[in-house]
C-alpha cells in the first residue's frame, strides 16, 4: 500500500478507500488480508487484465486528445516531386484541409527523388511524397498504391482499339516533361521492352505544359489518372495501353514518431486514396474502363462534397 501511494503521488488512505468503494460497488473482496499486507485473492487477479486495459484505453485517449489540442494549431510542410505533382496532392489532402482548417499546409517541389529524401532527412519537410523506390534507406515508408500512366492524344484523334498494344507506338509523335526525369526513363524503358524507340518530338518544363501542347497540338504524352481524366473533359482522347505502364508511389518521412498535424496528414491522404482506389477498382469490376470509372469516382465525390457544403435537408 505504502509503494502504491509513492508511485501514485496520493496519501495511502486514499488508496485504501478506493479499494473499499471499488470492493462494495463490485460486492466482491478483491485482496486476502493478512495482518498489515494485502494479496490479491481469485477475484482480484480476474480483474488485473481488464483494469489494465481500461488504464491503457485512458491513456491512449489523453493521448489522442493531446494530439486534438495541437491540431487546433500549427503547420505541416510536405515535399513533392514533378512525378508526384503539387496539384494531385492538394486533391489528396482535402479530406485533411476540411477536418483542420487552421492548420497552415507549404507544399515545396523538388527536382527529383534524392532531393525530396535530403530535404526530409534534413527535417525541412515532415512527409514527402514521392514515387518508388527512393535512394535511402534511412526514410520510413507508407505506401499508397500505384500510379498509372496513360496515353492522351490530341482531341479528333480516331480512338484506337483499347488496349493499345505499345509495341504500335513507334510512329506516335511524344511530348515529354523535362521536370519529370524518373517518369520519362520510366516510359522510355517500357516502350523499348516492346522494341518501340520513343518518337519525341516536344520537351516540355512541366506537365501543364505538357497537357496543353497536346490539347493544341498533334502530339501525345503519357499522363497520370487524374490528368488524364482532365484532359479528357477539355476534349482529349486517353487510352490505355498493353502492358500497363504504372509505378508505385507513396510518403516517406523521418523515422520515430511525426507530429500530430503530420501523422493525422499522412492518416488522411491514405484514408483518401483508398477509398478512391477502392471505388475505381469497383466500378471497373462492373465493367467499367479505368478512365470512366476514375471520372464516375470523381463525379462522385464532387457531388458528396456538394452535399456536405449544403448541410441536411437542403
């Protein structure tokens, strides 16, 4: 009794009345009392487990109340890369801007992976995202899935037979990003497993660019989903191809633990993407293309989020 009041800061009086009350709203004894010693009797050691896990559940409720309190304030600063552009995370993070609107979010662009890496290891960025796999191995991963690329052709351009094998893009004129180095070896590398040499006929600083000279020009570019579907409403023509060309992505960051605007972030992002994937990889089941059910999700979405702004029964 003695060492419990000392670990627990209190008088020893007030350990012994909590275990009175404790014992009469139980109508148990929970201790065999041998002269000024206490043991726990059968049914004290039935309740050790689970008053143990109502002590753990408490603390792991300050826990996450203490987080609350610092989101109400604070700032996060994510890194991107040009293969992992500032406008798709900007999407990603909605859910996370709407939940924490005083939370300040910088978004920086990096020229490439290893720049993005040092930039987190050096602890100027909490999360950074970026495509896989990453020069070093001091970086803690969380994976968010696959990106794909597909081809966009310039609008009026008669739609091919999908999917379109890339072994018939020899004679395709291309307009790449020059920002995006790691994509382009990417396509590059693919087209030539198919003995395909890629016809480049546009350098680009960015994908912006990249889109527009496609939508104005006689050229086609290999594009992520999501520009992809945008193209696609301004009149462009996107295919799929055989095989795939897609490459895995997700958020690196420090090791031990971010801090709370970071983590409920990366939280947030993960929690988005899976519920987008999840809804494409549904759709697509029932039949649907990659490209109609990417626009169906995101049509979707933009209709939830609509409801939302208006509130119930309007």
């Amino acid at each position: 009794m003695n060492r419990a009041a000392q670990h627990l800061q209190v008088a020893q009086a007030s350990i012994s009345q909590g275990i009175r009350q404790l014992e009469r709203e139980l109508k148990l004894s929970l201790f065999h009392r041998t002269g000024r010693n206490l043991v726990l009797n059968p049914a004290g050691q039935l309740l050790v487990e689970p008053a143990r896990k109502v002590l753990g559940d408490l603390v792991a409720a300050q826990d996450i109340m203490r987080g609350a309190r610092e989101l109400q304030v604070g700032s996060v600063t994510i890194g991107t890369m040009p293969e992992m552009s500032s406008d798709a995370v900007a999407a990603w993070s909605a859910s996370f801007t709407r939940l924490h609107p005083e939370i300040r979010i910088d978004v920086l662009e990096f020229p490439g992976a290893r720049e993005l890496c040092d930039e987190v290891l050096a602890g100027r960025c909490e999360l950074g995202f970026t495509t896989f796999p990453v020069p070093t191995e001091n970086l803690e991963r969380i994976e968010l899935g696959d990106q794909r690329l597909l081809l966009v052709m310039p609008p009026r351009t008669p739609p091919p037979v999908q999917p379109l094998a890339l072994r018939r893009l020899g004679d395709v004129p291309l307009v790449v990003s020059n920002s995006a180095l790691r994509e382009n070896d990417l396509v590059t590398s693919m087209l030539r497993r198919e003995s395909v040499l890629p016809l480049v006929r546009a350098q680009m600083p960015d994908r912006h660019a990249q889109m527009t000279l496609v939508l104005n020009g006689a050229v086609s570019a290999f594009l992520p989903l999501r520009m992809a579907t945008a193209a696609h409403r301004l009149g462009a023509v996107v295919v799929e191809t055989d095989p795939q060309i897609r490459t895995p992505f997700g958020i690196v960051h420090r090791p031990g633990s971010l801090n709370p605007a970071a983590r409920s972030f990366a939280v947030q992002s993960h929690a988005e993407l899976t519920r987008r994937n999840a809804r494409i990889a549904e759709l697509q089941a029932a039949g649907a293309s990659l490209l109609d059910a990417a626009l169906t999700e995101q049509s979707e979405r933009g209709s939830d989020r609509s409801r939302t702004r208006k509130g119930p029964g309007t």
